[in-house]
C-alpha cells in the first residue's frame, strides 16, 4: 500500500525546524508565563532558574515555603532534590576511581565485604541500575507500617534488603533501583574512610561554592530556608509523609537550591568535577543500560532533536528536574515543594523540557484545538497493530478521540492541525496517513515530539465493543475490600462511598467497574481484576494487563 504525499507537509508547522533562538527577555517572559500558568499563589510551588552558559535568563519562584504560616517561595530556598542526588554520588564514586581508591570493576564484596552475591555484582552495574539487586522502595514492609521513618546506618539500611532474591542475574537486565545506589553510599564510605555526604561535601559542595547543598536530615541540624513538603489528598492539601532522611541516602538524601544546580551543572558539564575519562563513562550507557539510555546517574535523550543530559527526583513532599543541553549549554532546574500537582498542572519535567525547547528557538506546539466533525474523527478509529503482543485503539469517546496502548492508559488527542493530533497530557504527536483512496491507513506516533516518528499501520481487525459495567449491591462490594500483595506490591481495593476503587503501591487509585461480582475492569487503564474464589472473602485477586497475569494474595 503506497501512502500519499502529504506527510512531509503536515510535517512542516511541528517540525523542530532550525531558528534563531528567541531573545532573552523573550525567554524571560515565556518562562514567567509558564510558572505563573503552573502554579498557585496559596499552594506548594516551585523555583526555576534557565541559563545560558552561566547567564542566567530566569530565575523566580511562585507559590509557598509554608502553607501553615503562609510563607512565600522565593528563588533561594532549599528543597530536597530526590533522586537527583544519584548524579552527586555517581560524580563521588568516579573521583575516588580517579584517585585509585577503588575502579569500576570491582566486586561489591571487596568494598562491603559479605554481601550476598556480591561477587558477580560490580561498582559500574550498581551505578547503571543493571545489578539486578531488588530495590528497597519497592519492598512493601519497608515503604509501609512505619518501617520507611526508621533512623538507619548504612549497614542497618543495607540489612532490610540484602537477603532479598534478585530481579535478575547481573548485567541481564536494567531497573532502576535504589538499593544500588544505597551501596554506592556505602562504597563511597568505605573507599573515603566518611560519611557518604561528608566525602560530597568536601570534594564537590564546597570548593563549588554550593554553600546551600548537602545532606538533608534536619534530625541532625536546622537547614536554613528549607521548605515544607507537601502531598494532595482528595482536594486539599496535607504534609507530606514523614521518612527518616537516613533511608533515601546516596539514592536520595541531599538537598539544595536552583543557584547551586546551576553551579553543579556548570562544573560538571565544563570539566571541574571529573577527568574526562570518567565524565564520558558517565554520560555514556553501556549494555543493558543503553537500553533505557541511563549512564550514571545521568539518563540521556534527545530534547527537540538536541541532545540531553537530565535526571529527576521524587521524594514525599518534593520533586525536582535537572537538564542540560550539551549543544545549547542550557540549564533548567525545577524544585517543587509537593510530591502530586493540581489539576491541569504540569510536572517539574514536562516544565524543565518546555521551557529548554523555547530557550534554543525549537518550541512545543501549542495545544490550540481545531474544529473536526464527528465524520472525520470516525474515520481514525481503529486497530493499530504495533506488533504481536502490543497495539494502539483509538476510539471517540463522547466527541473526543483518545488512543490508549495495550495495557496502559487512556489519553484524550487533540486536533491541531489536519490528520494532526496531540496528546492532552505531554508532548506526544499522532501523524495520521492515508493512501491513494484518501483512507485512513496507518498513524505515525512521536513520543514526546521526538525523532522520525513510528509507522503504525491500521489493522483489519474489528474495533474491541467499549466495556460496560453493571450495578452490584453494596454487600457484593464489600466482600472485595481489602490488600492484595505480591512481592513489594500492595493492591488496595476500597470503597469511595459507593464507588469501588483500585490502588496499586505508588500509583494513583482508579475507579473499577464490574462486569460479574468477580470480574472487574478499568476505563483509565486497559486492565481487568478477578477476584477468587467466587463467593466468601476472595483469597487472591488476578490483574490481567498487556498480556501478562499477576496473582495477588490478600493480606489482611
């Protein structure tokens, strides 16, 4: 089947075309524009600061430090950074390297002597998420029932993991993973002869003159300037959950400021932090690695056809973003005294990555919707077979057509243009093709904007009927209620009044909807529960989803 034409011109008006970059006081604006859009001035908010190089094109802040004492944000204060601490810990494990106190082919063993399995589990595969060591955040009974507000050592905190199975064999595979970067503390104490954020602070913070970064337990001191750190509960706000800052350790336990990102990337990025040797092997994924595009402590990818340098972190009552743009020298950094948005509001990312694209004159499209009749938008409707075992529908839902992936979630399109769609929530892109007859034929899907796009085609095969539920009485309800485990996963099923809901650890909860008193499904995500056995208490429910099953067993 040969297809028309006209792709490359639809491609024209969203293409990351070539341009002058914007002026600065046009950066400025758009950036001023894009936070007040984000944020609330009654609400947790965020700092961000834009650079070019080390002039700085933005720098502001929105939103409160307190929501009890009403305090406003502003650009200085000090936020817990999350996982964005695992490029610091990385940077200290390639230092000591440097110095010859340790290599990167090391056994775990010869710097934490004991553990198990450390034998075939070297420094470099803890550092690039491939050591297949079981991640503590994901093991229920450390992240629930009090276990995560436990002040710990670093030995006591390796101890709640250790004799945990792997998730695979060494270098078989990539997940990211906490506990590696846990023993990235305990290699960088071990190797230094202190504490992890002690050998950080010696060597990076202070001669940078990051007088603001540094280990963030505020049970061994007051940090001045920190924030509170808040999470969203229904339609109001409440404090976050409390941790011991012992336990995110080198995986996530320091904490800063915009000013001191800035510094941070400027030095890293500008060869003051690493002999160049080291630097390239940690901006560069090697093996199962490549495949996520993760170096150490650093992922990599391509930001409107640029390269990307950038990691971000979630913490209870934080989240946080760090880029850079090798090409464009630009920085962002984005702080965020919350660990869930509002309503319409955009992540700490999607921020970071919008305002770098209009910084280097490559901007996002603007989600300005066209008028398409009911006619047309039938006419996409379908079957895209992507492969085997995945494929995309799309169907009109109440006059809006959404596409979701086997397995995932529902996503609402925009028209922007002819055959042109963007995803509501991010930047991903829907080219539609057809052929000669003028027939829809297949799509053309760019995740996140990105790259040449993936040629989807249209398949034959009938679009699936939409899912109906059915009304039960409330005692049919009731007799599902409960925790179901498996591994460190905890699925809460739950009553919203009369609403049945479904919350997998981590994840938010969703409405399900029931086709038998035993058989439940989602609308938001193309999954189905059964519950077993049929009448009674069940004693396990099964999660049906992309193809794969996974039995959880009641809990309680």
């Amino acid at each position: 089947m040969r297809l028309t034409a006209t792709l490359a011109l639809l491609l024209v008006p969203f293409a990351s075309h070539a341009a002058a970059p914007p002026t600065n006081p046009d950066v400025a604006a758009f950036a001023a524009r894009t936070l007040e859009a984000n944020c609330a001035a009654d609400a947790p908010g965020m700092t961000v600061l834009l650079a070019r190089g080390d002039e700085v094109l933005y720098r502001g802040a929105c939103g409160r430090a307190s929501l009890e004492l009403g305090v406003p944000l502003s650009p200085d204060h000090v936020f817990r950074i999350g996982s964005v601490t695992k490029q610091f810990a990385a940077a200290g494990v390639l230092k000591l390297a440097e110095d010859g106190k340790l290599a990167l082919a090391d056994p775990v063993t010869k710097h934490v002597p004991g553990y198990p399995g450390g034998d075939a589990v070297t420094v470099e595969k803890l550092l690039n998420h491939t050591s297949g060591i079981r991640s503590y955040t994901d093991i229920e009974s450390i992240m629930s029932g009090g276990g995560i507000m436990k002040d710990l050592t670093t030995a006591q905190l390796i101890d709640t993991f250790k004799d945990e199975k792997p998730d695979f064999a060494p270098g078989e595979g990539w997940h990211y993973n906490n506990s590696g970067y846990v023993l990235v503390g305990a290699l960088i104490e071990a190797a230094s002869g202190k504490p992890w954020h002690v050998y950080l602070d010696e060597v990076f913070f202070q001669p940078l003159g990051m007088s603001h970064t540094g280990y963030g337990n505020e049970a061994d001191a007051v940090i001045p300037r920190h924030v509170g750190g808040y999470s969203r509960k229904d339609d109001h706000w409440t404090r976050a959950m409390y941790l011991s800052m012992t336990q995110p350790h080198a995986a996530g336990g320091l904490v800063s400021t915009v000013d001191d990102l800035l510094r941070w990337n400027r030095a890293l990025h500008e060869g003051r932090v690493l002999e160049d040797a080291g630097y390239r092997a940690m901006i560069t994924p090697v093996g199962k690695a490549a495949e996520s595009g993760y170096g150490f402590g650093i992922f990599t990818g391509t930001l409107r056809g640029e390269p990307q340098l950038w990691h971000g972190g979630g913490i209870p009552g934080f989240s946080s973003y760090l880029l850079y743009l090798p090409g464009s020298d630009i920085t962002v950094a984005v702080l965020y005294n919350a660990d869930s948005g509002r309503p319409g509001m955009l992540g700490t990312g999607y921020i970071a990555n919008r305002l770098a694209a209009h910084a280097i004159g490559k901007p996002y499209p603007e989600k300005k919707a066209i008028e398409v009749d009911a006619a047309t938008l039938a006419q996409y409707e379908g079957v895209y077979r992507i492969d085997e075992d995945a494929a995309r529908v799309l169907r009109v839902n109440d006059g809006t057509l959404t596409s979701q992936r086997t397995g995932g979630l529902v996503h609402a399109l925009i028209p922007v243009a002819k055959d042109t769609f963007l995803f509501e929530e991010g930047y991903s892109r829907i080219v539609f093709e057809r052929d000669d007859a003028g027939d829809v034929a297949a799509m053309r899907f760019f995740p996140e904007d990105e790259g040449e796009g993936e040629v989807v085609p249209r398949s034959d095969e009938p679009l699936p009927p939409a899912r109906t539920g059915q009304q039960l009485p409330r005692e049919a309800l009731e007799r599902i209620v409960g925790g179901y485990a498996v591994g460190g996963m905890l699925l809460k099923v739950f009553l919203d009044g009369d609403t049945p809901m479904a919350q997998l650890t981590g994840q938010p909860a969703f409405e399900i909807f029931a086709e038998s008193p035993s058989r439940f499904f989602l609308q938001a995500v193309d999954a189905t529960l059964v519950f077993a056995p049929d009448t009674g208490a069940p004693a396990s429910v099964t999660l049906h989803q992309g193809g794969r099953e996974t039995v959880f067993v009641r809990a309680e």
